[in-house]
C-alpha cells in the first residue's frame, strides 16, 4: 500500500464537499483527519493509504 497525504482547503462547506468528491471517487483507508482553522478557513489533512495497482502479466 502507498502512503500519501491529501489537503483540502477553503470554507468549510467547500472542504467538505471536496472531501466527500475524493472519497467517494478512490478506494482508501483514511489513517486520520486533522483539521486547523484559520479565520473562516479550514484545512484537512488526511494521511491515506491506496491500494497498489494491480500488475498485468505479459501475454494475458
């Protein structure tokens, strides 16, 4: 499994909804969530784990 980060920033509504775009559009484990607000913003930073591609074979 690779382990990567995703961020999302904005307003609130906008982060969320982000959010919700990327995990319902890739196949991931989320390992934890860690918000921070500054003003009216937010950023969300969700470290993830994705599945390794599957490797073809040569000739199948």
């Amino acid at each position: 499994m690779a382990l990567r980060r995703v961020l999302f920033r904005g307003l609130v509504k906008e982060a969320e909804e982000e959010m919700n775009k990327y995990l319902s559009t890739h196949e991931v484990r989320v390992l934890h969530m860690a918000p921070s607000e500054t003003g009216d913003h937010i950023t969300v930073s969700l470290p993830v784990e994705e599945p390794e591609p599957l490797l073809r074979e040569e000739g199948i």
